[in-house]
C-alpha cells in the first residue's frame, strides 16, 4: 500500500463527492440484469471508492491503490442497517470481475444495490462533514 503526500484539498475532494452521488443515482436506475450485473457492481464499489478518495484528497494524501480510501470509510463512525465493513467485500468482488473475469450472479447485484440504497447515503454525508461541508 502506497501514499503519497500532497497539500489538502478540500474544493477537490467535493467535487469528488458530487461526482460519486451523480454515478450513484445513475447506477440505482439501471435495470438489474444478469448481464448488467458486473457494471452495476463496479459502479456501486467505485462510488464508495470515490468517497474515501474524498477523504483522502482533503487530508492531502493520495493512494496508489483501492485499499486505502475503503478503509477510510470503515474507519467512519456511521449509523447504517448494515455493517460498512462489507464495503471490503464488494472490493473484492469487484477485483474478481475485473481481473479473473468473473461473471457474479444477479443476486450478488441485488445485494449490492441494498449495501448501496443503505450505506451510501449515510457515508456521503459522513464524508461531507468530516471534510467541514454541509450537505449541497
């Protein structure tokens, strides 16, 4: 796992944030599909992503790999109905699809819809305080 030091950036790390709430809601309206299922996992993993990228981005410290940003987000003190540390898994899922061409299932979809219609929400917002910004 590396890092790299960078002077924080707080005006970036929105703009990260914004952008991962506008590919959440795009992702939340496709149709789940077998065949839309690896996109669909992809784009819920990388929205999470984004969001520890934020967090990262305002403290000034840029990661070389996945790890880092989603630990972040475990680490946050959030009230979810499920647990923020399968945001791990969902990495790992998505690993599997993108590097060993693995084909999930439309149940592993489903359940990575519920992860997001449950946690997103609550870690955006997380973010966005821990970053000093009000909800936009």
């Amino acid at each position: 796992m590396t890092t790299r030091y960078k002077r924080p950036d707080p005006k970036n790390a929105l703009s990260i944030i914004l952008a991962a709430d506008r590919e959440m809601h795009f992702t939340l309206t496709l149709k789940l599909t077998t065949n839309a299922a690896s996109t669909i996992i992809r784009n819920v993993y990388e929205c999470f992503r984004m969001l520890g990228d934020a967090l990262l981005v305002a403290r000034g410290i840029e990661s070389m790999d996945h790890q880092l940003p989603i630990q972040e987000l475990i680490r946050l003190k959030v009230d979810t109905s499920r647990p923020i540390f399968l945001l791990d898994n969902l990495r790992r899922l998505r690993h599997q699809i993108n590097y060993y061409g693995y084909s999930p299932s439309l149940p592993e979809a489903v359940d990575a819809v519920s992860f997001a219609k449950s946690c997103f929400k609550p870690l955006n917002d997380a973010v966005l305080t821990e970053i000093g910004r009000k909800n936009p």
